[in-house]
C-alpha cells in the first residue's frame, strides 16, 4: 500500500515515514498541499495522510481539491482536535480524523483496517469514529 504524507514539518515527514516502513507501506512525501496536487498522477497513493495546517493551500483546501477528483482515501492527521475542525474535515471529505499526539499503534491499526476491509471507517452504526479527538467526541 502506497501512503502519500502531506505535512510541511519535517520531522513529522520523518517520523511517519518511519513508522509507516516499519509497518510494510511503502512511503512518499509532499511538504505542501501544491506539491502533493502536482504529484498525484504519478504517485498514485492508495491512502493520503494529510495535515491541517501549512503555508500556502492549507489542509482543508488540499482535502477539497483532491476530493474533487479524486476518492483517494484521507485521513486527517493534525493537532486541530476541536469538535468543529473535527466535523470540518469529515464534511470535506476526509476517511477519517486523528489528532497529534497520537499512538504509532493507533495509526498503523486504521490504516490497516481501511486497507483490509476499504471500508469509510466506521462503527457498526455507520458513525465515523475519529481517534484522538476531545473526550466524549462523536459525530
């Protein structure tokens, strides 16, 4: 499974990338949404981990435009953990929400799940469950 990180810090970059390979996915980078747009064709990501907030075209944007052409997978990885940014990023589209910090553990195991079963990610009740999100969240 090809995973495309769309985060500007690189250290975040790093770490993903880390523990992403360690996990079996093959990993590419893209340190803007801009980039990852022109990247896309020839990247092909099966699943697109993408953060909220970088200069330029921030993650909302980004989110809307592949959206727009694209049903690639997208999970929402970012420090943004209020309820509306939350409830924003699933309207846009977004597979799923995961707020930083996080648990390596934790993101290895949705994107597994996603890959195993390509469901939308949710519960038996067909609610999107974000992981990390403020306590008692539910959409």
């Amino acid at each position: 499974m090809r995973i495309l990180v769309i985060d500007d810090d690189f250290d975040i970059q790093a770490l993903l990338t880390l523990i992403l390979s360690r996990a079996g996915f093959e990993v590419r980078t893209a340190d803007s949404g801009q980039e990852a747009l022109r990247w896309m064709g020839e990247l092909q990501p099966d699943l697109i981990l993408l953060d909220v907030m970088m200069p330029g075209m921030d993650g909302w944007e980004t989110c809307r435009r592949i959206r727009s052409r694209s049903q690639i997978p997208i999970i929402f990885l970012t420090v943004r953990n209020s309820r509306s940014d939350i409830a924003r990023g699933l309207r846009l589209g977004a597979n799923d929400y995961i707020c930083k910090p996080f648990l390596p553990s934790d993101l290895v195991s949705r994107i597994r799940r996603f890959a195993d079963t390509n469901s939308q990610w949710t519960d038996s009740g067909g609610s999107v469950r974000p992981i990390g999100g403020p306590p008692g969240f539910s959409l």
